[in-house]
C-alpha cells in the first residue's frame, strides 16, 4: 500500500488537515481549517504516485479548471485550486448534511417528493448547463441540499465544459461515468450534450420512484450497451397506482434518442412543477416496453438516427422558456393582438421553444376574494380557458404550451416571481395605455421590464388614428408624465 | 504578467494596430512576436519598424518563413507569397531587413518557448496541425508551454505526463488554465490574414500568474487593408481572403 501523503495537522499552503472525510479511488477529501476563515471547507488531493490510474490524474485536472469557473447555488464554493506540479489540491466550501445516496434505504418515495426533488436537481443542472458545463455523472451521491432547499451538485471529475480542452475525451476514448445512470450517447463517447444528464436525472427519478434501477446495476460495456436499443420496464407496471404524468416526463428523460428527451433542464423543471399540464402521449399509457421488432431496428440500424449535435451554448439559447403575460379585463384586445404578433416573431426561429401565457388577476388587500364570479362561474377555469383561447391562433404544440392562472395583490411582483421560479428566459409583456388607469395603480411593464433578471419585451399596440392626434401616452417611458 | 503574443502580422498594418490597441488595454507587460511579419500585406516597412520599437522596448521576436523568404530565395512558397514577398522586398530599407536577417529561430524565456512553427525542425516551417507534430514540437524542447503561429488557426494542444495528447480549439474570451501538471502548445490565430472563417484578427493574452491563456478577436478596418493590398497592384485573392478570413 502506499505511504499516506498527508497525516492530521499537517499544513498545506495554510489549511490544516483536521480529519479524513472521505476516501475516493481517485482522491483523498481532507476536512480543513483555516486561522480567521470559519466557514466549513474541504480539501480534495489526488493520489499521486506508483500504479496510480491515469484517469485520476486527468479526472482531478478536470475539477482544477472547471471548479474554478462555476458560480451560483448549486456548486460547493471553490475557495482555491493549488495547481503544483507535485501536489496539486482543491479547497471547496463544504456542504452540511447528507447526500441524496443516503436516502436508498427509503425508496420507492412518494411520488410527489420525487418530482420536488427533481425539480431541485433539474434547475441545479440547468443553472450548470448554462455556465458551459455538462456533469455527466448525475447520481445520488454527487446531489446534496443546502439548508435553503437549493440542490448542491458534487464532483465535477468526469464533467466536460464547452470552452476549455476535454482531458477525459482526449486521454482515453473509453466512456467513463456510473454504470447505471449512463446515457446511451455516453456510452457512444459523446460528451458534450447536456441531454446526457437528463438521461441521468430520468434514471434516478425511476430509480426514486419505483425502487427499481430501469437498466439494472451491471458494469460491463456489455450489459450497459443494452440500453443502446432495449427500452426499461413502464413504471406503471412496477406500481400500477403510478401517475401517468410522471410516467410521462420519466420515460421521455429515459429515451434512447437524445432529441426526443426534454431539450433543456429548464423544461423538465417546468414539466414537473407543472404536472397538471403535463402533455400524456403513449409514453403515459405504456405497460410493456418497446415490440421485438423496434428493439431489432435500433440494434441492427443504428445509423438510422445520426445523433445531431449542436454546440452546448447555441443548443441552450434555441430552446428557451417564454412567458407572456395577458391582460383578460374588457378592452385589451388591441394589446393582445400585439403580444400574440410579438410572440409569433419570437417563436418563429425556435422550434425547441415553450410558451407560458400567464394572467395574472390583481387581489384586494383586505377585500375576500370568492372563487366564483356572481353567476357562479368559476374565475379561475374561465381566465384559463381565455389564455387557451389567445394562444390558439399560434397553433403551438400542446407539448410547447402552458397556461398559469395566478392571484396576486402586487401583479409586477407576481410574474418576476413566476419568471424566477421557473426559469424563464424572455417575458413579454403588454404596456398599460390607459393613463388614467397606470397613474392610479402604477406601470407594471416598467416594474417588470426593470427589476427581470432575464429580457423582457415591453409590446404596445399600434397606433390608432385617434392615438396620433394626441400625444402617446407610454407605460415605460421615462418621461415626466410616466 | 501580462503577456500578449502576436503571430503572422504579414504587413497588416490596420488589424496590427487593432490588437496591439487592445492588448495594451488589457494591461500587456511584456510583448512577444512569433514571427511573419511581412508578406501578402501591404504595409511592411511599418509592420517591421514597429516590430523593432518594441524589441527595443523588450518584446521578444523569432523568425518566419516569409522574414527568411526577403534575404534568402530559396524558401518553398506558393505563387502568390512569392509575389508579395518579391514586392516586399522592394519596400523594405536595409535597416528593416538586417533586423529581419539576425531574427532567431526560438526564443526561450522562462518556462516559455516561442517558435514560428514545430520547434524540432524550426527551418523547415512545419506546421502543427494535429498532435501528431505537437507532440513532436513538444518532445523537443523542455518548456513547459510552447507559443507558436504559422498555421493562422488558433489550437491549443497538450501534453499528460504519461505522454498523451490532447488537441482543443479554443472559445474567443474563454480563458484556458494551462495546468501545471502538463505541457502545452498554444497555436495562435494570425493578426494579418486569419484562416479560421473569422476575418477578425486574432492575438493571445497570458497570464503569467494566473497561468490563464486567452484568444482574443479583434474587429478592424478590414475594408482600409483591401484597398491598401489592390492599390499595390498585389494579388487579388490576397485582398479577397481578408473579408472571408480564409
């Protein structure tokens, strides 16, 4: 065996070595501390030495350039990378509690923490993605939560980032990863589509969910080639009480075709927060997996399909989520054929697109709000059955749209908030021209067009004769009168 | 330190003086010239004779084929090359060609090599167009990063200790860490005649602490430089090709 490199209480570039807290194959991850730092670290050294595996090294290498560039909630904190020839080290922020690993001995889990979970893990990966990095090796033990709910994703040895050299690729051509959440495309040794790693994510929501891994745990290319052409077991047949709308967004993740999965983890997101929208294809309805003859067709035909691979940044900016907010009171009519031409243009280049038509109905402060209008009408069905009714001229998939009826006292603050939530990349939204009205309640385009961390699009309507006799008045223009 | 590194200028002097703008307002320290400073563009004398301010000054420069090419016509290249460098060599004042003629090969400094082309034969202007020379390149010389041009495409290649290799195209602004456990050769884009389909023109920043390489694009007057090289009368595809960056 070989010598320890490092001993408790040793200091290394001003960490001390506190304890062992986890001995990988590839590396060793010291607890540290430092004088006058007190938030938790850890220290990850690589083995080094005689009859070390290459791939460790390569693998370490990875983490050293790509830790460093990753920002945000869902990755442990990089506080330094030691690059030595000699001895090279990380020091990450260390996440308090446990991994996801440790909740096996609970599955199969509700069905509806499954899908809380996997919203988490699905906006963790879509924050990665677009920050150039696809993980490629998504599985229980690499997901933590932090205190606040927000999924920390761990090791990032086997990741590839779309703008710096791909060491793993390069080195070996071999597929590297975990046997059972591996992505057929993986195992092709494609390694830059992000899609990969809802592949991965479907494996564990199945894995969740049912208590059963859909491709078993075998390790051998072999075995792990199988899923290149065989299809797992529908869920339902494992649980018959399994929801058609999960079976739905787990198989679409489990597809073997890569464009035929969900285009970006923002999407899934949205899906599983969003279950009742949820379109059922017979993918929902499937008891028994793919016929004899389509598992021969993908064995024997794989060129078929030539897996299309757009670069990870161009892929990302072509499927985006877009909410446009709807205006249902009397009178708005003008605006909403604005919007509905504004957003035709949006989606007319970007066939990977989602539409979120959202309304948002404005709530006293201290007046009761009733469910049902004064004819017994159900407000909320009927303000859904109008945005269906806007979005129809678009002829959008129903895979492409969803519509969100929400109550809100402040309506501004209300659509930042589903914009956050769920990831939204593009808001549209129509400018109030009533003066009167924006005087008394205030713009809420301006509000939404300044305080959105993604685009917005303020859309006003074309100007009637009558609008140019008289001065324009304008929801987000900044003149005194606005 | 912040170096900047400049490859095949070939006597273009808007797309020269575009990046050595921008260089010096990412804080370049130290300059470096890897070579090319004339031919197919249609400002040499100037090219050259900023190329000798900033040597003075303390840049490094090494020699490129088409600098060989004005003292010594037995250097192989293509039909137009050679008129542009037969021009050239009418434009060029003595003190121009003599800083041309006592121009190294290589040049070392540091942990740095910098070469025009592959470092294991710099005379014969191979270019390093896959790992097969950078590994070669590579075995030649210990330093641990290599800089050098001649290929007008940007590549960064590099070297595990076990010997392997690994070749990657680099992202405009992306800065690429040049880890230290492996060595590395940087290929840099061409300031004066671009071949990567991107007409902007191209140079490297390092950062020396940091060990941090980034390629960077620059937009100039590509339209000034055309009507400079057809004005001379050189050959037309020498001005077409700057629009395309082919």
């Amino acid at each position: 065996m070989a010598k320890p490199l490092h001993e408790p209480g040793v200091v290394l570039d001003g960490f001390r070595l506190d304890e062992i807290a986890h001995q990988g194959g590839f590396s060793a991850v010291w607890r540290v501390s430092r004088p006058g730092v007190s938030t938790p670290m850890l220290m990850k050294v690589p083995r080094i030495g005689e009859g070390t595996d290459p791939a460790a090294i390569v693998s370490f290498e990875m983490e050293q350039m790509i830790m460093p560039r990753l920002t945000g909630q869902h990755v442990a904190k990089c506080i330094v990378v030691g690059d030595f020839a000699v001895q090279p080290y990380i020091v990450l922020e260390c996440i308090p509690g446990k991994t996801l690993y440790e909740r096996l001995p609970e599955l199969p889990l509700p069905y509806a923490e499954v899908a809380a979970i996997g919203v988490k893990i699905a906006q963790a990966l879509d924050d990665i993605h677009r920050q150039h990095v696809v993980h490629l090796d998504i599985k229980p033990s690499n997901i933590m939560f932090r205190p606040s709910g927000e999924a920390v994703l761990l090791d990032f040895g086997l990741s590839h980032h779309d703008q710096l050299p791909d060491l793993m690729q390069e080195e070996f051509r071999v597929p590297f990863g975990t046997a059972p959440y591996m992505s057929p495309e993986q195992l092709r040794g494609i390694r830059s589509d992000p899609r990969s790693d809802l592949f991965a994510l479907g494996v564990l929501l199945y894995f969740f969910s049912t208590g059963v891994r859909p491709f078993g745990e075998r390790e051998t290319i072999r075995a792990m080639r199988k899923r290149l052409w065989r299809d797992p077991v529908p869920p339902r047949r494992l649980r018959p009480d399994y929801p058609p709308w999960l079976q739905e967004i787990v198989l679409r993740c489990l597809d073997i075709e890569p464009g035929w999965r969900y285009p970006t983890a923002a999407q899934l997101a949205f899906d599983l927060s969003h279950h009742d929208q949820v379109k059922l294809t017979t993918r929902s309805e499937r008891m028994r997996r793919d016929p004899i003859t389509t598992v021969l067709r993908r064995r024997f035909n794989k060129d078929l399909m030539r897996p299309h691979q757009p670069a990870l940044a161009a892929h990302l900016s072509s499927s985006p989520i877009i909410a446009v907010a709807i205006d249902l009171t009397e009178g708005s009519r003008a605006i909403n054929d604005a919007l509905r031409v504004t957003t035709e243009r949006i989606l007319a280049t970007l066939p990977s697109a989602r539409l979120a038509c959202v309304n948002v109905l404005k709530q006293g402060r201290i007046t009761i709000d009733f469910t049902l209008d004064e004819f017994g009408h159900n407000k909320q069905i009927e303000r859904l059955v109008a945005l269906k009714h806007w979005a129809a001229p678009i002829e959008l998939d129903e895979r492409q749209l969803t519509v969100h009826a929400i109550e809100a006292i402040d309506p501004a603050t209300a659509i930042l908030d589903f914009a956050r939530a769920n990831s939204i990349d593009h808001i549209v939204i129509g400018a109030r021209q009533n003066s009167l009205l924006r005087k008394l309640l205030g713009s809420v385009s301006a509000k939404v067009a300044a305080e959105a961390q993604c685009t917005v699009t303020v859309v006003r309507p074309p100007p009637t004769s009558q609008d140019e006799a008289a001065p324009a008045t304008d929801d987000v223009s900044l003149s005194s009168a606005g | 330190m912040q170096i900047a590194l400049f490859a095949d200028i070939h006597g273009n002097r808007q797309a020269f003086e575009a990046c050595l703008k921008q260089a010096r307002d990412f804080g370049a320290e130290r300059y470096v010239l890897l070579g090319d400073f004339v031919g197919y563009g249609a400002d040499p004398d100037w090219t050259v004779t900023t190329a000798m301010e900033l040597v003075d000054q303390g840049a490094f420069a090494v020699l490129g084929n088409h600098d060989s090419a004005i003292a010594n016509s037995r250097e192989q290249m293509n039909l137009e090359a050679k008129v542009a460098i037969e021009w050239t060599r009418g434009e060029l004042g003595t003190q121009q060609r003599r800083f041309l003629a006592q121009l190294p090969l290589r040049q070392n400094d540091e942990d740095r090599l910098y070469v025009h082309a592959d470092a294991s034969n710099p005379a014969s202007w191979i270019y390093v167009i896959s790992t097969v020379e950078a590994s070669r390149s590579l075995a030649f010389d210990p330093a641990q990063i290599t800089f050098c041009g001649h290929v007008h495409r940007p590549a960064i290649y590099s070297m595990s200790p076990t010997a392997k290799m690994t070749a990657f195209t680099p992202t405009t602004g992306a800065a690429v860490p040049l880890l230290q456990g492996r060595r590395w050769l940087a290929v840099l884009g061409s300031v004066g005649q671009p071949r990567d389909g991107n007409p902007a023109a191209s140079f490297a920043m390092l950062d020396t602490k940091k060990r941090e390489l980034t390629y960077c694009r620059v937009p100039y007057d590509v339209e000034q430089a055309v009507a400079a090289i057809r004005k001379k009368g050189l050959p037309r595809w020498l001005a077409d090709r700057l629009f395309l960056g082919q």
